[in-house]
C-alpha cells in the first residue's frame, strides 16, 4: 500500500481513474492534541458512479442496484479520519472505495443445484433415532418402585 497513488485496481484490468474522484478534506474529531485543531486530516472521498466512463456496463448497472442504499444522487462516498496524517487517509479512503466497488461489482453466485440425501445416510439416521428411542424407554420409570 506504501506509494499507491493513482489509478486504484477495482478487478482485474480496471481501475479508478485519478479524475473522476473528488475530495474533500476536514477537521477529524476525537483526540489529538493541538496538531489536529489545525490540519485537515479526514478525507472523504466522492465517486460520480452512475456518470463513470472506467466501468464497464454492466458492473455499473450491478453496483448501481447493489449501492443504491449509499448513494446520493448516484454519487458514492466513503470518509476515512483513523490516521493522523491526511496522506495516509487518503490512501485509506481510496482504497475503501476500490473495495467496495469490487464487491459490488463481483458477479452473482452461481445458483445452487440441489442434490438429493443419499438413502444410506437417511437409513443411518433413522436408525440412530430408533436406538436412542430405545435407550430413552428403557430409563422410563414404569417397573420401579
């Protein structure tokens, strides 16, 4: 991660593109001394993601159904204030997105075929049952007493 600026991978050959994020930087909040009242250390980071040229059709189509609950206006954000310095942050942030884009853009699972239980194992249950049946009659308080 240490020098990773630029283009951002999502998956496979595509990746962020450095002009099409936009960013903003304010005062983080929490703890910190005199150092923090003064740098702009928190970033958030903003991605015009139903405007986007990077994507391809089709990942746009899925990540835009997939964030819909985060976006605004079509515009995805993701904040990032855990470092103290505002490089570090940034780097966080971007690569936040990246992974979030890569989620929401991975292709759905392959639907599940379902399979039969082999008679064998159903056998073997119900034969477990009938002994543990057994077992449990056999401590039933009927001829004691």
């Amino acid at each position: 991660m240490v020098g990773m600026s630029g283009p951002y991978p999502v998956r496979g050959s595509v990746s962020l593109p450095e002009a099409e994020l936009m960013w903003r930087f304010s005062r983080s909040s929490g703890p910190g001394g005199q150092h923090v009242n003064t740098s702009d250390s928190q970033v958030e980071l903003r991605f015009d993601l139903a405007r986007t040229e990077a994507l391809p059709e089709v990942w746009k189509q899925r990540a835009l159904e997939r964030l819909a609950g985060r976006l605004v206006g079509g515009v995805v954000t993701v904040r990032a204030s855990e470092h103290r310095s505002q490089w570090r942050n940034r780097e966080a942030a971007a690569v936040r997105l990246a992974a979030l884009l890569a989620e929401a853009t991975a292709p759905p699972p392959r639907p599940r075929r379902p399979t039969r239980v082999p008679r064998g194992i159903n056998e073997r249950r119900l034969r477990e049952k009938k002994r543990r049946s057994e077992t449990k009659r056999g401590r039933s308080a009927r001829d004691w007493g």
